[in-house]
C-alpha cells in the first residue's frame, strides 16, 4: 500500500512523535510506501507549558517527512488536505491526541477526501479522544474530527469506549479497534546499572526507583513523594521535563526530608540518554491519577524493568499484577506497600521474568495489523 501517515513527527519532539517514526519504519519494514506529514506549528508558543517543542536528535534515517501543517491556519488546512488527496495514497493513518487539534485535522482529512481521485480511508490512531486536562469544546473538537474517520484504533480500551459515544449506536462493532502500545525498541541497548548510576551522579547500592516523562499534576508525582517517605532508605529517580509549578513537589521534598534520596533531572531526556535513566532504576513507578495507555511502560518493558502503575485507564491492561510488576490503588499507602514489598521481599528477580513473559505481547506488528486491517 501507500499510505500517508498524519503525525508529529522530527523535528518536533515527545512520545508521539517517537513512536510514529517508529510505526511507519513498522509499515515500511512490511513493504509498505509511508509518507509522514508533519506540523510546521503544531501549538501557539502561548499553548505550550515546556521550553520548546522541537529536538535536537538527529532525524530519523529512511523516514520521509512533509513538514506541513499550521494547526491554527485553516487555509493551510485546505491547502494539505489537497496535498495529501494528490498523494493518491491507499489510506490514511492520523494519529489523534489533542481535541485542540480537532479542527485541523478533521477539515484538511475532509478536503483530503473530497479532493482524492479515488476512494480514500482514513483510519485513526487515537492516543487520548478527551484529555485529562479538560477545555471548553473539547467534545466537540472531538466530534468534528471523528466524524470525517471510517475506523479507529485504540491502545486503550477505555479510549474505544469514549469514542463509541461520539457514534451511532448502530455502528458496527470492527469501526474501533484494540491493539495495546508496541514496546519502544529504539532507545538502544540496556545500560549496566553500575555505569548508568555513575553517570547519573546516583549511589551504586542504594534502593532506586524511577519517575520517568513530562511531570504533569495527572501524573501524580506528588503521590510518589508521599510514598517515599514511607520507604526508609529508597531513593527516586525523577527524570523529565516538569509543566507545573515545581515548588509544589519541592515543598513535598523539604517537608518529608527527602533532599539526599530524591535525584531530579528536570528537563527533556534526549534519546540518547533514556537507557541511562532505566538502567540505573530497580522499579518503575506510575503513580497516576488518570490515563489511558502509556509509552513509559513500554520503554520499561524494552529494559526488562518492573513496574508499579495504579489502577486507572489502561494501565491495568499493560502491567499484569504480580507477573510483571503491581497494580495498585492511585494513593501514597499503595503506592508505598508495593515498593516496600519489592525490595523487602527480594522480588526483582522473578518480576523481571515476567516482563519478559509479558513483553511478548506487544508488538509492532500486531499495531500494523489492526491499522491496516479492512473494514467494510
């Protein structure tokens, strides 16, 4: 097939953009044509909470991107959307996170049809329909964009249900479709721990877990700092850029005294550098308040790392409880028993088989499958 494939992608940086180049290297590795297009703004500065969008890694080599959209540029939209009905491409895949972006895409995917010679499918990868942030007209965002798609793919199964309720009920059941998060495999091989904790200024012996990615109030790791102080001894690794005000975690860290086992890097973590980050980690903890599916677990399942996440979203679906880390109640007492039953009771070893027992189900070819799968 041809297909074009709508995404971030480099040079914009983050989860989503990583894995898109990772999906359509996927594609084309099965003999595919993959065309990515691209944002040439994806948010106003004013919308966006970290230091920059873009990444300083090098682009991703056999990858060819367009990069194209305005999101905030309606005559852009009409513009790509043109583009991509001239591409005369067998489908199109549009990743879909952001009701913000729902206008953007929902009008040049409609121009995109209109304008094609032939009959065009368009299938959506839907990361999030409704955020955990919640803005006005997010629904409706939402509803324009699903609205122009034949089929969806979820990596959640609560995502699929959200969308079902911007469909008919009469809409049949293969229009939304479940296949988990593929491991992140491009981030290299495992770092020994002993040279990962050097390089990262860490102890070599102590208990260590690790918070990992952008540092949002959803992502709770204000309930981890609380757990740790019920842990005598642990210590965290925090790595991530932080779209908050850090002071909030800060006073968290002065008032349960945590300053010697909590070792913060807060900025984005370059490719280059994650396997530094999970190699010199224990046990990767989760401890968020809403979700849907989760790279972090992924890249923890390509490290053959355990994980302990909450019960929320899809979180349960990735991590299976006492196979291949815990799931637990979004609370510090939770949160708190379980890393204290990992290192007390010495599970690292048998946890660490389970994850890679639990790994084998994730993979990039059952994510081509379900994207390229057809529906009548």
């Amino acid at each position: 097939m041809k297909i074009i494939l709508v995404t971030p992608a480099h040079p914009l940086r983050g989860g989503i953009a990583a894995s898109s180049e990772r999906l359509a290297k996927a594609l084309q590795a099965e003999g595919h044509e993959v065309v990515l297009y691209s944002f040439s703004l994806q948010y106003p500065g004013f919308l966006f909470p970290g230091k920059t969008q873009y990444t300083d890694d090098p682009a991703p080599a056999g990858l060819r991107i367009r990069t194209l959209i305005n999101s905030i540029n309606p005559f852009n939209w009409v513009l790509v959307g043109r583009e991509i009905g001239r591409e005369q491409a067998d489908r199109v895949i549009v990743r879909f996170w952001l009701p913000f972006l729902g206008p953007s895409l929902g009008t040049l995917l409609r121009v995109a049809r209109w304008s094609s010679k032939r009959p065009l499918h368009v299938t959506a990868l839907v990361d999030n329909i409704i955020p955990h942030e919640k803005r006005p007209g997010d629904r409706w965002f939402a509803r324009y964009f699903v609205s122009t798609c034949h089929d969806f793919v979820v990596m959640s199964r609560s995502v699929g249900e959200e969308i079902a309720g911007f469909l008919p009920a009469a809409t049949p059941a293969d229009r939304i479709r479940f296949a988990p998060h593929p491991i992140y495999d491009s981030y290299g091989p495992p770092v020994a721990q002993p040279e990962a904790r050097r390089l990262l200024n860490i102890p070599e012996c102590v208990p260590l877990v690790l918070f990992f990615g952008l540092i949002r109030a959803y992502k709770g790791l204000d309930l981890l700092l609380e757990a740790l102080a019920e842990c005598p001894g642990v210590h965290a690794l925090v790595g991530g850029e932080c779209y908050e005000d850090w002071q909030l975690y800060q006073d968290l860290i002065d008032r349960h005294q945590l300053a010697e086992r909590v070792h913060v890097h807060a900025d984005f973590i370059p490719a280059q550098q994650v396997a530094h980050f999970f190699g010199a980690a224990d046990l990767v903890v989760q401890p968020y308040r809403t979700a849907t599916q989760s790279g972090i677990s992924q890249i923890a399942y390509h490290f053959d790392k355990p994980m302990v996440v909450t019960r929320v979203g899809g979180l349960p679906e990735i991590v299976t409880d006492g196979v291949s880390g815990y799931v637990v109640d979004p609370s510090p007492a939770a949160i708190a028993a379980a890393i204290r039953d990992f290192f007390e009771n010495k599970r690292a070893k048998d946890l660490e088989a389970g994850v890679r027992q639990e790994k084998q189900r994730f993979t990039w070819e059952n994510l081509c499958a379900a994207l390229l799968q057809n529906v009548k």
